[in-house]
C-alpha cells in the first residue's frame, strides 16, 4: 500500500515521527503488537525521508 502525505516540511514529517513513537510508548504495556506496528511506521516514514535528497546549498 502507498500513501501520500503533504505536508510543509521536513520538520512536519519529524513530528510526525515523534508523535508516532511518543503513542507507542504510550500503549507499550498494554498493547505491545500496537506499539511496534506504530514504531514501524515511523522508522518507514524516517528511512524514507532520508532517502529525499538534500536541499542545495546545506
């Protein structure tokens, strides 16, 4: 499956990261299958946004 996500940063795709591990940490005791899945998915988005290039010029 793929998704589209517009956002107007790369900062805003940061905090989405954090966000999703922040609810993972939130859900480790009782739902550990949740937390990983959610982990997993910021690790994806993360992995991908290093995959963008660099903006010129830093």
């Amino acid at each position: 499956m793929a998704v589209v996500l517009r956002l107007p940063g790369p900062d805003d795709v940061a905090d989405l990261i954090e966000a999703l591990h922040t609810a993972a940490d939130a859900v480790e005791e009782r739902a550990p299958e949740l937390a990983a899945a959610r982990r997993t998915l910021a690790d994806s988005f993360g992995d991908e946004l290093d995959r963008l290039p660099q903006p010129s010029g830093s």
